[in-house]
C-alpha cells in the first residue's frame, strides 16, 4: 500500500472497498493452539489504536486494484505509452526473420528480439506485430512468455483446490455482530480455511479441500441455489460457520455425507434437497460448549454465500528455474550436483532447482515465476516484490544508457528475488505439510479397531505414534511463538511491505552497466602511488568525529575482511584446477589471485595505519572462502566463474556504497596542487542511518585517499566479473540459484564483519 502511494495509484483506489486488517487469528483445528497477531500491540501502541499505520494488511479487491491502475495510466499516461485493448497475442517468435519465415538454418540472430504476432477484432493497427527490446511475462502461472523462452519450472500439486467466495454475514438482527477488521484462519486435516474480512457485513472465503470435496461443495451450492432460490437456509453458509467451531470429527462426518450425495446423479426433473445440513449441524453442536462470535474467537456466521461468487482452483508449488532468458543458456542443463542436493537435502530446494534458462530478452514476474499456497497470504505480495525489484533494475541500466534486454543488464533482478521467493515458498510449502500430517484417533471418525483393520496392527501403532508426536511438536511450537511478540514483529514483517525491495537511490552499478569501462586501471599497489606516503602521512583520526571514526573503522575491517576470502576463494580455485589438470583455469585463477593479494597488502597497511583491528572472524572468512572456492571448481569450470560473478558483483555494489558514504563526508576546501589536496571532512552524526552535517570540517586527507584506492580496487573487482561473464559463467548449472545463494552470503558475511 505504501508503493501504490508512492507511485500514484493508491488515491485511484475506491476507498470504502479497502478493509485493513488489524489483527489475526490462527489456531490448529485439532488441538486448539493458537497464535494471535495485533499490530497495535506489537507495534506498541496498544490495542485498539486508531493509527492507520497499525495494520498488518490490507484487502482489496483485484477488480479495484485493476480499475485504479488503468485510470492512473488515463490521466497519467506518459507519451511512449500505449494500451492495446481487445488485442490478443496469437504467438511469440525470435525475431521478424523467423515470423516472415525467411529464416534459414545458420543465419539465426544470437540475440533476436522477441516478436509478438497479434491479433485483434477491432483494429488493424492492433494487429501490428510488436519487437520487443525486453518482453516481460507478466501472464500467469501457464505463462506463454515462460514457454517461448524455453524456461523450465519445477514443483508439484497439493492435491487440493482453493475454494473460494464472498461472504454474507449474519448481521445484528441475528444477534451477530460487525464483522471486525481481524482475519481468522484455522488449520483442518484436509486443509486451512480463512475468513478475511471485506466490510462490516461481508468477508472472503479461502478453503483448500481435497478436489473432489471442493468439487461436490460447489455442486451442493449450485444444486441449492436453483432449487431454493433463497428462499431457505444456505447449507454451504452453515457449513462455513461450522466449520470455524465445531471439532474435526463433525466437520469430517458432514463433508463426507456431503461427498456422497453429490456421488449420486440427479434424475431428469428430480430436485436435490440440502435441509439435513442444518440438522446434521444442530446434531453435532448438541452438547458442545462451542465458541460464539461475540468472543472474537471465531468469525461471525455467515448467513449466505454469493453463488456467482464460488469457484475453485488447483493448489500448487511451481517455481521456474531462471526469471530471466539467455542466448547464452540454450542448452540442456543437467541436476547441478553439490548445491542442487544439498539443498534438497535441506528441503530448501527439489533437486534441479534453479537451471534452465532459454532466449534472451525476457524477464518473468509473479505467478509466471512463482505459484505458492495461499495459506499465508503471500501470492499478490511476492509479485509486487517482483515487479519493484525489476522496476530498480531496469532504472539503474537506464540512467547510464545500457540496454535493457540484456542479461547484464538483467542479472541484478534474479540475483535479488531468486533467493527470496524460493525461501518463501519452502516456508510456505513446509507449512502446508506440517499440517496435512496424519490425524490421531481420538480427533478422527475412524477408531482403532478400522484403522488396524484397514493398514495392520504395526502400521497403524507407527503412524499413530506420528500423528501423535507432530501434533503435540506443532501445538507446542504455535503456543511458544505466541508468547514471544518480539518474534511475531519480525514475522508480520517479513511478511508485509517493510520487506519489499526499496531503492537504494544510487546510481546503477558498474557491474552490470558499463561494458566499454577502460580495462587499464592498474591495481593501487602498482599504479604509480606511493601508499606509503598515502597512509604514513595519515593524521590521527582523533581529528574525526565519533560518527566518522566508526564509520571509517568498519569500513577498513569488512574490506580487509573481504580480500583475505578473496584471495582464499581464488586459491583454493587455483588449487583445485592445479590438481584436476585444468591449466587454463588454474592460470586464470592465479592471474586473478595475483590482484587479490596486491589489495590484501594495502588493506593490511591501512588498518595498521589507521589503528584499526581485524575483524575476529578472520579465520571463518578464510576457511568459508577455501571451501566456497574449492567446491564450485569441483563443481566445474562455470560454476567457479558463476562463483566469481556473483562475489564480485556484490563487492562492486559494496565499494560503490562505500564511495557514495565517504561522498557524504568528504569535500574538497581547496585547490589541487602538486603536492598536496586540502579536503573538508564535514562533521557529522548518523541518525536512524543517515548522514547529517553538524558543525564545522576539519582537515583530513586520507579520506580522499582511502576514497580513491576504494575506487581503483571495485575496477579491478568489476574486470574480474567481466572476466567470469566472458568465460560462460551463466551456463552454470543452478546459475540462478548459486548465484542468489552466494551473494546472500556474501552480504551477511559483509555486515557481521562491520560487527565483529
């Protein structure tokens, strides 16, 4: 919501059909445990709190998210923009020769742009094909743009449906109060059922069902409402509010008795009569103290169901093996070995995750990329999460002019969401199984004796003994996180829009945007420099400001930090490629190994200089870079170069960050002469991560200095991605995937040695 307003949009929405959520609910359906989430509260603010920034989320309807963007885009249209309506895409090909059909066999472009043949009953300008310099698939989880660019995915079904509707409430006349601006969503053996909350009398339904009882519910819904026309009670209305309080034994006896009905074909002119519903309710709530409405355990009942408004829809995990199409990956590639399973092993990951790839010039966004389960909510997020991230990327080529179709330019997209969703969507995925596990007797309609009788005496006593133990594991779990608000902050968080991609307001960096960069910057230890007059001359940084000291001593620190992994990564490389034969890589590596250690010597000479320790983990960067580089040589030649681009990918952006912090303090008060520059230090204190100028400057030079070795090191980085680019690093195998897993931990690798 924060981005729609940032962007615009948000003022286009209509607003009365926007519900926050202000609170949740969750609580397993057999055991009762429960885990309860107000955002006034963890926000501090105490419950009840009108705040509007105390929410957890917000509904919103597709069709006024739709209606508001394309009215932003009528009154906001920029000029190169135009919509084609009522205009179809008949087919995706590469390039016009292969449209035309004058394409011949080994004339094909390397790198042709997309063409889009169209189609459109109303216009013949619509008709015109449309090359496209980058072709985003924005289309769905059977994305065509997807399958033009040869982009495999992996996954699998749930072997359940998404039932889905919009909801009636009972209201005060029934003794029913408003529907209040909390959802509620309860984990049943055969699948979590949601009640979201859409206006004072109304909410949405999400029920995940078994196919062929989400199936026979719809039919039970459709059979009622032609039959009764609204003139009795709504059995899938009932069945709705039953199914928030009454235990899993009933809930299981009534969809079963549902299911069976269904089984039984209607005779031409017969109609189906679905009255015992309410009385096989009113016969399971019979002597049961069940929880009301008015307690805000559960939802308020529902007295009706929108018919028009009930459907159904597969359940599935899909995530696609590349975002973004490469010329340069068009072949089959196979399991990637190490990190493939070890992943797999870990459940982050199937085995083959993150291969692939296909024709150039496209990216994937939301459902085209990614199908998650619904039970968090997450599906519209991630997508949003997407599309920001692209947006980033693709103004970062742009504001140096680099060419927004191609993969360089593309690489920083995949690199930031790959990692992410897929971390998502094993969260996600894992849940789901954890609550699909099997059902003690006590809390089934099947009793021991059938369940012996159908799978044994030893099997039934094995899969009680589980179905005990992850109840009472999961049951412990939700009730523990329930008592730490601290955590549940940090998961309402994860979850909401503080964890969607923000700019960073700098420039694109190099790494990906500059290909004509000069390739003749000598590293700093050999280009002419005396550093030792660079660093011996250095005042005390007694002259600095507390803010300044620390900035500059974390600086120092995670720079030496990272060259001393830089060098082992690039050994251990070297190493490897010696004892396998490979001569080539090996000298590539040492050649690179050789810069390393030039900038090794310098960062050892200004922490002594400047009086700054080593970071103590010293001995993890070094051990983590021998073993990262040793196995990605074993894994072969384009996974060490995959190694490389990533690691030095985020060295580069790191150096950049650097130089735009130290722009931030240093400013020239002088003029340059032969021997010496007189530089500005401004005085400054970080507040909430910003820099603010607070006093007068004091002379400090080796800030300039640090400034202008810190720009010469990311060139020498940055030629050693471009090194890693042209030897095929992205025919890596899991490119996508070992290159996000790298630079996520490179990263943290990166803030743990400012800290430590």
């Amino acid at each position: 919501m924060n981005w729609l307003e940032e962007i615009g949009v948000h003022q286009y929405l209509v607003q009365e059909r926007l519900r926050p959520v202000e609170a949740m609910k969750v609580w397993d359906g057999l055991s009762g445990a429960t885990i309860d989430f107000d955002a006034a509260q963890l926000m501090g603010l105490g419950s009840g709190s009108s705040d509007p920034s105390a929410q957890i989320s917000c509904m919103v309807e597709i069709s006024n998210l739709q209606q508001a963007m394309l009215r932003f885009l009528e009154d906001n249209r920029p000029a190169n923009v135009e919509i084609r309506d009522q205009t179809k895409v008949e087919r995706i090909v590469p390039g016009f020769d292969t449209l035309l059909g004058t394409c011949s066999p080994g004339t094909a472009e390397r790198d042709p742009w997309p063409v889009l043949e169209l189609s459109s009953p109303t216009s013949v300008h619509d008709r015109t094909p449309i090359r496209a310099r980058l072709l985003v698939g924005a289309d769905g989880p059977n994305s065509p743009v997807r399958k033009y660019a040869n982009i495999d995915n992996y996954g699998w079904s749930y072997g359940r449906k998404g039932l889905v509707a919009t909801m009636r409430c009972a209201g005060f006349e029934d003794g029913e109060p408003p529907v209040p601006k909390t959802a509620w969503q309860r984990f049943l053996p055969s699948g979590t059922i949601a009640f979201l909350p859409l206006s004072d009398k109304s909410g949405s339904l999400v029920w995940a069902l078994p196919p062929d009882l989400a199936d026979s519910l719809i039919t039970m819904n459709r059979q009622h409402a032609a039959a009764s026309r609204g003139e009795s009670a709504d059995p899938l209305a009932q069945l709705v509010s039953a199914a928030f309080r009454l235990p899993w034994s009933a809930i299981e006896d009534l969809l079963e008795q549902i299911r069976a009905q269904t089984l039984v074909p209607l005779r031409e002119g017969d109609v189906a009569d679905w009255s015992w519903v309410s009385e096989e309710i009113l016969r399971h709530t019979y002597g049961q103290s069940l929880p009301e409405s008015l307690s805000g355990e559960v939802p308020p009942r529902v007295a009706k169901i929108d018919a028009k408004t009930v459907a159904s829809f597969p359940l599935q995990l899909k995530h696609a093996d590349a975002y973004i199409g490469s010329s340069l990956n068009n072949t089959v590639l196979r399991p990637s070995g190490i990190l493939a399973n070890g992943l797999a092993m870990l459940g982050i990951a199937p085995e083959g995750a993150g291969q692939g790839g296909g024709r150039s010039r496209t990216a994937l966004v939301g459902d085209a990329a990614h199908s998650i389960h619904p039970l968090a909510g997450q599906g519209l997020n991630l997508g949003i999460a997407d599309v920001r991230s692209l947006i980033q990327t693709l103004g970062k080529a742009l504001q140096v002019g680099a060419d927004i179709g191609s993969y360089n330019a593309l690489m920083p997209y995949p690199r930031d969401r790959y990692l992410k969703n897929q971390i998502m969507l094993s969260a996600v995925d894992h849940l789901h199984w954890l609550y699909s596990s099997p059902v003690p007797w006590s809390h089934g309609t099947k009793g021991r004796e059938v369940t012996i009788q159908q799978e044994g005496l030893l099997r039934s006593l094995m899969q009680e003994g589980l179905a005990r133990g992850t109840l009472w594991a999961r049951s412990t779990g939700l009730e523990v996180v329930n008592e730490i608000g601290s955590l549940k902050s940090i998961m309402m968080k994860h979850a909401g829009s503080s964890a969607a991609v923000r700019g960073s307001g700098r420039p694109a960096s190099w790494a990906y945007t500059n290909p004509d960069r000069a390739s003749s910057v000598a590293s700093s230890s050999s280009s002419g420099r005396d550093l030792d007059s660079a660093t011996n001359g250095t005042p005390s940084v007694d002259s600095l400001t507390p803010a300044q000291r620390k900035a500059l001593t974390e600086m120092l620190r995670v720079d030496h930090s990272g060259e001393v992994a830089a060098n082992t990564i690039y050994q251990a490389q070297a190493d490897v490629f010696g004892a396998l034969g490979n001569v080539k890589m090996r000298d590539m590596m040492r050649e690179m190994w050789s810069t390393e250690k030039k900038h090794l010597d310098v960062m050892e000479k200004l922490l002594k200089q400047h009086n700054v320790r080593p970071s103590a983990l010293l001995p993890v960067w070094s051990l983590a870079g021998r073993v990262l580089g040793g196995v990605t040589a074993l894994m072969g030649a384009r996974s060490a170069m995959a190694c490389t681009e990533a690691v030095e990918s985020v060295i580069g952006e790191h150096y950049d960050d650097q130089l735009a912090h130290l722009s931030t303090i240093v400013e020239p008060t002088g003029t340059s002469t032969s021997t010496s520059t007189s530089i500005g230090v401004r005085s400054v204190t970080e507040l909430d991560g910003k820099w603010e100028e607070q006093g007068d400057r004091v002379d400090h030079p080796s800030l300039p200095l640090l400034s202008s070795i810190i720009e010469e090191f990311r060139d020498d980085e940055l030629e050693h991605l471009d090194t890693a680019v042209e030897n095929e690093s992205q025919q890596a195998p899991a490119h996508a995937l070992l290159s996000a897993v790298i630079a996520a931990g490179c990263k943290g690798a990166i803030w743990m040695a400012a800290k430590v």
